[in-house]
C-alpha cells in the first residue's frame, strides 16, 4: 500500500486515501483504488461507487491521469489532473492540484477542459509564470497522446499488480 496525497490550495484541502502500487518506472508509478465516494458526475461520464481508479503519477509531468472503470474492467473515461510533478517516495504520492482538468470519453472523441476559472482565479500566470507555461505544455502534451491514443489513453490496457513499492521512481526535489 501506498498513500495518495492530493493538496488542493485554492480549497485547503488534502485529499489522502489508500493505493495498491501496480506499476512503476523511474518516471512514474501506477496505482489502482477503488473509489468509495458518491457519485461524481464529470459532463462526458461519471464516477460511481465502487469504480476502479488506474492512477499514474509522474516526477516529470506536469499532470496525473486516472482511468475510471467500472468494476468489471470497461473504462467509462480518464480524467487527467493538471498538477506540478508529484513527489514520490516508498510510502507516499504527493501532488498539487493547478485545479485544470481535461475530461475524456472512453472513447476519446470528446475532451473537455474544466476548471478553467478556477485556475486563473489562482494567479498562477502571474505568480509563476514558468509553472504557467509548464502547464500549457503539458495540455498540449496530453491533448497530443490523447489523439493518438497513447497509453495510457487505451480502454482495456492490461493491468499487473506488482503490489510492491521497489521500483519507486527518483523524485527531483529542486523543483
């Protein structure tokens, strides 16, 4: 077990809840949790009770993305979580929200932004602009491998449980 630690600013919150590590590299780590909150309607899906979260975390994107999926496997979408990289280490996964999220049908024909206000209402551009253009990059990026279909935008992409926190990727602390 791994825990995730979501540090939403703008709201004072820190989201913080289990994760089974399923896969990493030097790069990124993998995760899957169930979530076991209400229903969460998203514009091109919803998150429903007892869905499985596949949750990848990057030290050197400027993002996280989740696969929802039903329980018995089918992606309902992915919700890609604009954030500065995460800091990772064997017990914790922690990352900063920026508050933009990118929406994706399970199908990937539709993508929407969301949370736009939310962001600017932050002053992010104007505080930090480098975090600012990292972020524009990155949606860029990811609006990119969407298109294509990149992992890990591919709905049944197969899973392994390594349920092990041995290949934990470097995390860059001078960021």
């Amino acid at each position: 077990m791994i825990e995730v630690c979501l540090i939403k600013p703008a709201k004072g919150q820190i989201i913080r809840y289990p994760a089974t590590v399923i896969a990493c590299d030097d790069q990124s780590v993998t995760v899957r949790a169930e979530w076991r909150l209400g229903r969460v309607d998203l514009g091109l899906f919803s998150i429903e009770p007892g869905d499985v979260m596949i949750e990848t975390f990057y030290v050197n994107r400027w993002y996280n993305i989740f696969r929802v999926q039903q329980p018995d496997g089918t992606t309902r979408g992915w919700y890609c979580n604009m954030a500065r990289p995460a800091r990772i280490d064997g017990t914790t996964i922690e990352t900063e929200d920026l508050e933009i999220d990118l929406i994706v049908s399970a199908d990937r024909r539709h993508v929407e932004l969301t949370d736009l206000g939310e962001y600017e209402a932050r002053g992010i551009a104007q505080t930090d602009p480098n975090a600012d253009a990292a972020l524009h990059a990155a949606l860029a990026e990811l609006r990119d491998l969407i298109a294509r279909g990149e992992a890990p935008f591919t709905p049944d992409m197969p899973i392994t449980d390594h349920g092990s926190t041995a290949c934990m990727p470097h995390t860059d602390t001078n960021r």
